[in-house]
C-alpha cells in the first residue's frame, strides 16, 4: 500500500471537480482590487465569500504600519518567542489587546488555529471534562484531542441539553469546562451565551468563548458576544483571531493573570515561530479602528440588506440575519452548479458541502463587510435573483 493510498477516495473527487470546470476548492482570486472587488480568470467579481468584516484589508493607515515595520524590522522573526526573543510589537500588542478587553492578561499566537490548539489542547488535560457544542469548528476539535481529555458533545445551541450534561457529572461539573463560539461560522447563528452563564452559576466550571467571528462584529465596543450579552465577567478565557475583523493574520487569549503560565506549558505556543514585525503592526493598527461604532453599523446594515433580499427572492437562509449569510441548497450537485453560475453572474462566495457544513447541509455561504456599497450588494441579490430563472 502506497504511502498516500488511503486518501485515493479524496484524490478521486478532486479529479471529478477539475474535470467539471471550476474547482470550488483551490479557486484562484487572479487579482484583488479592494476589499470587495476581484478577478477569476477574465471575470470581475464581488467578492462575498472573504471574513474581511470590517472591510479594512486595504486600510491605508494598516498599510502604511506594515510597510514601516517590514523596512524598519525585516521580513520575520524567523524563530518562537521562548528561543528568539520576543519583539517589542508582540510586547505592545499583548497590552493593546488586554486593555482593549479590560481584561489583565492576554497572549497572542501565530493564528487562530494556533490560539484554540495552543490553550484549550494544553488545558484540556486526559483527567479533564470538556463541554462543546456539537457545531465547534474543527480547531476546537483538534484541541481536545491533543489535549486527551473526556469530550462532551452537546445538541446546537441547547443550553438545557448542556444543563442536563452538567448535572450528570455530579462534582465533576465544578472543573469541568465549557466552551461555545461567539458567531458560528457555516450558519451564522450566536450561542445562547446569557443562559449558559446561569448554567455556570448553578453547577460551577469555567466557560471558554471563542469569538473567532465575533470579535469586531458583535458589542457596543467591538468586543463580541460576551459584552453584547452583558456577561464578560462571567466569561474565563476569550479566544480570537486577527485574520477576520483586524483583516490580517493571527490569534490571541484574553483572561485572568493566570493565564500567563500558557507560555511555559502550551507546545503550540513555545514551538511556533512568533507573527512577523509587519504582521503585528497591521494588527496594532486596525485594532485602534474597531472600537468606533461607525464600521460595526456599516457591516449590519449590509448584512440586513442581503438577508432581506435573499428571503423575498425565497431562499431559505440561516437562523437569523448576520455578516453570514448562508443559503442552504438541496444537494451537493446543485449548490456546485449554482456556485459555479454565481462565478460567471460576477459574484464569489463559499460553497461549503458536508462535513464542513453542519448537518449534512450544502451551503452557498455568503458573507458582507463594512466596505460592501448598497450597489453591490444589490448586485449580489440580483445574481441569486437570475439563478431563479
């Protein structure tokens, strides 16, 4: 048996893709021209299929941040923060993103996958119970398991299935640890995160919030679900990325001083090279554009416009009206065939098939930031409005 036999099944399905025309799964953007505006081949397009939230890709003052700290600090850091060093911009930011969640401690990593893998796989040790729900993306998965611990599955969104759950591990429950996201990201739903904080106050644990694609999107201030909700305090660990609403790349945990003893535990934190200098200043500088509530009524404005647009057209949509706005197709073949229609219409999103998708949905996920313009979005109705025809 060869070394890469066991995946001939993938092998196959890729070659059924390539031979059918485009592959949703390697699509290359030829051009980006804004942070709405792109090129496959020869054809323009929208682009409402990115997690730029807030639009600021092209953020001159980002640009111009990470510029002068790539000619002032060079390309890479080039090692881990425990060997190397760190740089005075990881310092800077770790502060910046504390205070920003008024929270003592914070600790920043090379990605969000990184950031769930680095804290939740060294917290959640083999005598550990976590909690998750069953929609967790595959980062919280992979974290669990390199952690060992006893994986608790509980129903979408169901803060009374969790409850039940909690009160079978008896005293268990006190240490056990729950973890939810902010937004989740297929279809674009929020945890019901008030009711499982009075789940925590009843029965005990610790409750981890991974605001992946809620941080810059949800709150007075751009901080998520937690301060939306009114339950930050109640709230132990907050996991996030920089490669959505701060449109660059990375991750971060905000909590208590306690926290810091990560950086002398977690493997995926002492043995992956440090954000590079231009990386962390693009960072730093659209950080100290969220907080301002201008891109924040952008971004939902955009997001109730295409929502409202979609279901006059009859679609059947997601839960509720968010940045994703997901569009769920009867099959495999006909979400391919559509997305593919969407591509020559001038018009890219995600098409998502099973697992990726919960419950074995197809979806066209579409996802709006603050920079799209009321012609685009129309735009990206009118497309899906000539898929009827």
């Amino acid at each position: 048996m060869g070394l890469f036999d066991r995946f001939e099944h993938l092998a196959n399905e890729r070659k059924q893709l390539q031979a059918s025309g485009l592959n949703p799964f390697g699509t290359c953007i030829d051009e980006i021209f804004s942070a709405t505006q792109g090129q496959i081949g020869d054809r323009h397009i929208i682009l409402a299929g990115t997690n730029n939230y807030l639009g600021l890709t092209f953020s001159p003052q980002a640009i111009a941040d990470g510029q002068a700290a790539l000619a002032a600090e060079g390309t890479g850091t080039t090692g881990s923060r425990m060997a190397n060093g760190s740089f005075g911009g990881h310092l800077a930011l770790e502060q910046e993103i504390a205070a920003f969640f008024n929270k003592p401690a914070a600790i920043v990593f090379s990605t969000g996958y990184t950031a769930n893998l680095g804290v939740i796989g060294t917290l959640a040790t083999p005598d550990s119970v976590v909690l998750i729900d069953e929609d967790s993306h595959a980062s919280i998965y992979d974290a669990c398991t390199l952690g060992q611990a006893q994986i608790i599955r509980f129903r979408h969104n169901d803060a009374q299935d969790l409850e039940r759950r909690m009160v079978r591990l008896g005293g268990r429950a006190r240490e056990a640890l729950i973890i939810v996201e902010g937004i989740y990201s297929m279809l674009g739903d929020v945890a019901p995160l008030a009711e499982i904080v009075g789940i925590k106050r009843r029965h005990g644990g610790y409750i981890l919030v991974d605001e992946a694609h809620s941080f810059g999107v949800m709150g007075a201030t751009g901080r998520g679900l937690a301060e939306e909700q009114g339950v930050e305090n109640d709230i132990d660990i907050i996991l996030g990325t920089f490669s959505k609403s701060l449109a660059s790349v990375g991750g971060f945990a905000v909590g208590d001083k306690a926290m810091e003893v990560l950086r002398y535990s977690s493997r995926p934190y002492i043995f992956t090279a440090s954000p590079s200098p231009s990386v962390i200043a693009t960072v730093r500088s659209s950080l100290r554009s969220i907080a301002s509530p201008h891109l924040r009524e952008k971004l939902w404005h955009n997001a109730r416009r295409l929502y409202h647009g979609l279901a006059e057209l009859g679609y059947r949509l997601g839960p509720r009206i968010s940045p994703i706005v997901p569009v769920i197709i009867d099959s495999k073949q006909a979400g391919l065939a559509l997305w593919r229609r969407l591509i020559d219409k001038g018009v890219y999103v995600n098409l998502v098939l099973p697992p990726a998708a919960p419950s074995g949905m197809t979806l066209l996920r579409c996802s709006v930031n603050a920079a799209h313009s009321d012609d685009e979005i129309d735009a990206i109705i009118r497309a899906f409005a000539e898929l009827r025809r």
